[in-house]
C-alpha cells in the first residue's frame, strides 16, 4: 500500500505501471476525480508541446549544411 509524503508524493507500485504501460520518465498528467479519487495517465504529445524539443541538438549550421548538400545531388 502506498501512502502521501510530508511533500505530498507517492510511490507508485511497479506492477501497477507495468499494468498500465508507464515506465520512469514518461510524462503524467494527474487529474483528480472526486473526493479521494486521483487518475494517473500518460500526457499526450501534441504538435505544440513537441515544437522546439530538439533545439540545441545540432550546432548552428549543421541542418542547412545538410539542406545544401542535398541541393547538390
């Protein structure tokens, strides 16, 4: 059983994000439901929360160079 910390986390059960799809590191939106009631579940990628995920990934330049090389083929 898994209980509330003084800083408001829970441990949730291996078996229980196993049975549900979710592993460390997935993103979670939790939703309450009612009195006593919370839903756990994967937060869904949109277009927009995607946007700009891999700035920074490749040195100024590189994608272009890429561009122009392909041009020349």
């Amino acid at each position: 059983m898994a209980k509330i910390s003084t800083k408001h986390q829970v441990t949730v059960p291996v078996a229980a994000l196993d049975e549900a799809g979710l592993q460390a590191g997935d993103q979670v939106v939790v939703e309450a439901l009612g009195e006593g009631e919370v839903r756990i579940r994967r937060s869904a990628m949109s277009f927009e929360s995607a946007f700009g995920a891999l700035t920074g990934s490749y040195p100024p330049g590189y994608l272009q160079r890429l561009d122009a090389e392909d041009d020349e083929r």
